[in-house]
C-alpha cells in the first residue's frame, strides 16, 4: 500500500475535488463536498481495494490524508 496511489483512489470519491488538491497533509473532511456519503464511499473504496474494513469510528478520529493512510495500513 502507497501513499500516492492511496491518495489517488481517495480523491475518485470526490466528484468536484481535483487531485492535485489532495496531498498527505490534506484535511478532506473539510471539502465542501465531503459528506457521510462521502464518508460510505470512502470506506467501501479502503475495502474493495486493500481489503481492510474501516468503521465510522475510524474516519472520525482522523482530520488527514495521512493520518487515514495510517490506519489503513496499520489494518491491512
């Protein structure tokens, strides 16, 4: 799992959000567009492509790109 394409599939749940916006330091809950469908995207797009299933709980307590990387990983 890398940051870069983690970054990548991570900005497709984003429909109006360009990916050079997006970089590990990026607060992505603080996209106009960001949502809790957003949210559902987010974490079915972790399980289809690295098979790690994330909670609510756990996109609550991240503010990052980065910081949602890590649990990922730390999950997988």
């Amino acid at each position: 799992m890398e940051i870069k394409d983690f970054i990548k599939n991570l900005a497709d749940q984003f429909d109006d959000v360009e990916l050079e916006e997006f970089a590990p330091e990026t607060k992505f809950k603080e996209f106009d567009e960001y949502s809790s469908l957003t949210a559902l995207s987010i974490i079915a797009m972790v399980d289809d492509e690295y098979g790690v299933t994330l909670k609510g709980d756990d996109l609550r307590q991240v503010s990052t790109v980065q910081e949602l990387f890590d649990i990922a990983k730390a999950k997988a």
